[in-house]
C-alpha cells in the first residue's frame, strides 16, 4: 500500500501543534476560557492524529500478512502434491505415504498399483482454498513425461499444521486405474 508523504507531515505538525498547545497551556494562563479552549482544540488533535495514524499502520500490516501467508499455502499445496506423485513415480511407497492424508491405511492400494507407477509426476497448474484446512487444484498427470491427465482435478488438506494429497482424490486415481494394476490386491 502507498502511503502519502504529505499526509505522513501533516500528522506529525498536527501532534507537534496539539503537544505545543498542551504545553502553553500549562503555562499559566488566567483566562479560564482560554483553556478551556486550548484543552478542547488539543484533544480533537490529538485524537485526529492518533486515529490516522494506527488505522494506516494496521491496514498496510495486514494486507502484507495476508499476501505473503495465501502465496506460501499455495507454495506448500503445490510442493506436496509434487512430492506425492514424485516418490510414486521412484516407486517409493512408504516415501509416497508420508504426503498422502492416511498415508499408511493406503499403502495396499499403492502397493496393488505399483505397475502403474513408474515415471508418474505432475505439474500443479492453479490451486484453489476452499478454507485455511482445504485446498483444490488442477493438475496434469504424466506417466514418463507424456500427459495421460490433462486438467485432472485434486484436493489437499491441512493436518497438523501441514498439507497432504487428499486421500478422496487419491482413491478416483485408483479407482480408475485398479482394473490395470497387478499387484497384490488389497484386502477388502
């Protein structure tokens, strides 16, 4: 956010003007209406300058937080999403699970897709929040660097504090792909 050099001065005169008056005030001046008037001219200074002042510092504070922070989350859906497909395209099931929402309650049916899974990746091309727990995205999935899934939709959420593959999403990739996979079926 800009904020206005001249309006910045004039807070500062209007504080240094209302601190002034405070002080010649104090100085002793018989005229009790005088001070009655430099009292009231005083406080609205004071209290114009101390509302600018905190309404622009708060403002300029919180659009920068919140920017930095949706530009992070997206960063960190994005990346486990990577890091999902990445570790099921090296075949590492167990490194697969750790990114996937009930990761170890799904490792039978990575295992039963293992055929499948070599060479996957995916490229992550928007991301959605649904809430600061739940995120949806579009990617593309590709087996050995040819495209098998364009535009293919996704999901992420936040547990404990950290994004994994949605497990819902990770169940439709598996549900479409179970009648070729040759592994050991998982257990029912």
């Amino acid at each position: 956010m800009h904020t206005n050099p001249t309006r910045g001065r004039l807070v500062r005169l209007t504080g240094l003007i209302a601190a002034l008056a405070l002080v010649l005030g104090a100085c002793g001046d018989d005229d009790d209406t005088a001070a009655e008037d430099d009292e009231t001219t005083t406080t609205e200074a004071e209290e114009t300058t101390t509302t600018e002042a905190e309404e622009t510092t708060t403002t300029e504070a919180e659009e920068t937080t919140t920017t930095v922070d949706m530009a992070a989350e997206e960063d960190a859906v994005g990346l486990v999403a990577v890091s999902f497909f990445d570790r099921l395209g090296a075949e590492d099931i167990e490194g697969a699970a750790d990114f996937l929402e009930n990761g170890e309650a799904n490792i039978p049916t990575i295992r039963h897709c293992a055929n499948l899974l070599p060479g996957a990746s995916i490229r992550v091309l928007s991301t959605e929040f649904t809430d600061e727990a739940t995120a949806s995205m579009i990617y593309e999935l590709s087996l050995n660097g040819e495209v098998v899934l364009p535009e293919s939709g996704g999901g992420a959420v936040k547990a404990d504090g950290e994004w994994l593959f949605a497990e819902n999403s990770w169940l439709s990739l598996y549900d479409a792909a179970k009648d070729s996979c040759t592994g050991p079926a998982p257990a029912a």
